[in-house]
C-alpha cells in the first residue's frame, strides 16, 4: 500500500497542477508595460485607438497595457484651443518596459465664418467614440452618433473616409459627394464588433500524463 507521506506527495502535486490549469485558461493578457506619454499642453485628453486613457499632468501620462495584449495601432491628444496631435504607434512594450510617445500640440486657428468658401460633412455611426479619418487625416470622434467636420470647397476634395475604434473592424468608403459652400454632405458607417479569441483549454492528455509521471514516482520510491 502507498504510505501516508506517498499520498501527501501526490497531493501536493494535483495542488500545483490545478492552478497552472486553470492559468491556462484565463483571460487574454499578461504582465503590464507601460506607455509615457509627453505633451507640451497639461490637461489635454490622451486617447488610444479612440479610447480615451487619462490627461497629461506636468507634461506627461502613464498609460498601463498588457505585454501580451492586442498592441494598439495609434494614440491621439486633444484639448480644446489646440490643434489635435495623432500618430501612429509602430512598437508594443515587452514586460516591465517603459515605451516613450511625444505629442506636440499647436494652437488652432480660429474657424472660418459658417458659409464662404466652406462646406461641411456631417458622418453618422453607430459607435459612440470612433476615430474618424479622411484620406488618413483625423478630424475626430463620433459623439451621439455623428461628427460634423468642416472643409473649404476650394482645396483638393478628399477621397475616402475611415471610421475605427479598438475592438471593432474598420469602415472605410469612397466619398463621391463634395459639398458646396455652406452645404453639407452626409456620410455613413456601420462598424462590426470583432470576435473576441477563445481561450485554449488545457488538454485533458496533458493532466492524465502527468498524473502518469506521478504515480510512476510513487510507485518507484515503494520499491
């Protein structure tokens, strides 16, 4: 018979196992890195891929993200009087690394009068907070379903629009309207949430091995 330290052995062992199982399966991330975020304007809104992550306070921001998770492709900074500062984020921190963002914003110049030489799109969509970009240029995010943003009717006419916020797929379509002065042009888009990935579960083979490889243990030290 298996003496009473063997079975004590074994359970030490199903205790260690368990929880590395379970592990396995749990949520999508993993330890946190961090983004530093320096701006020359303190209060400005510090975004994401359209999620908003906190203000700059004494010229900087830290922002937390997961080393393992989805990396994000873009970070905007905002405040009003300023013109808005976006760029595109080419590097995901690894684990404990601190990764540097620099975000110069100018002061805006004031509007032009409503009229003129000045039109206006107005973009409908069906999530609140979407970036919203023409031929790649930002000019905001949707706030109860819609952004107005104006254009001269003079200058080069865009060519299409994009619509993106983190988790979904991006909208992106041709504009074959071009408003005239004072007229504005509708546009619109439907955005797609995106599956979230299952978790991979732990292979049954895996536990029954190594119960296997314990047993065998045991069974040796009996002899």
């Amino acid at each position: 018979m298996v003496s009473i330290k063997n079975w004590m052995v074994l359970f030490i062992a199903v205790a260690m196992i368990l929880p590395a199982a379970s592990a396995m399966t749990g949520p999508i991330g993993g330890d946190k890195a961090w983004f530093k975020v320096y701006s020359n304007v303190d209060g400005a809104h510090v975004y994401f891929d359209g999620e908003y992550m906190g203000d700059i306070v004494n010229g900087e921001l830290y922002v937390p993200v997961y080393s393992t998770a989805t990396p994000v492709s873009g970070y905007r900074v905002e405040k009003d009087g300023y013109t808005t500062f976006y760029d595109d984020i080419h590097h995901h921190p690894i684990q404990g690394e601190v990764f540097d963002l620099y975000a110069t914003l100018q002061p805006a110049q004031p509007p032009a009068p409503i009229g003129g030489s000045t039109g206006y799109y107005t973009v409908y969509a069906n999530v609140d907070g979407a970036s919203v970009y023409f031929d790649n240029e930002y000019k905001g995010t949707i706030s109860n379903g819609e952004l107005t943003t104006q254009v001269y009717v003079t200058a080069t006419p865009y060519q299409t629009y994009r619509v993106s916020k983190a988790g979904y797929s991006d909208f992106t379509s041709q504009i074959t309207d071009w408003p005239a002065a004072g007229e504005t042009v509708k546009l619109h888009a439907t955005l797609q949430q995106q599956p979230e990935p299952a978790p991979s579960p732990v292979s049954l083979l895996t536990v029954l091995a190594a119960f296997a490889g314990i047993a065998l243990i045991l069974s040796r030290r009996k002899d």
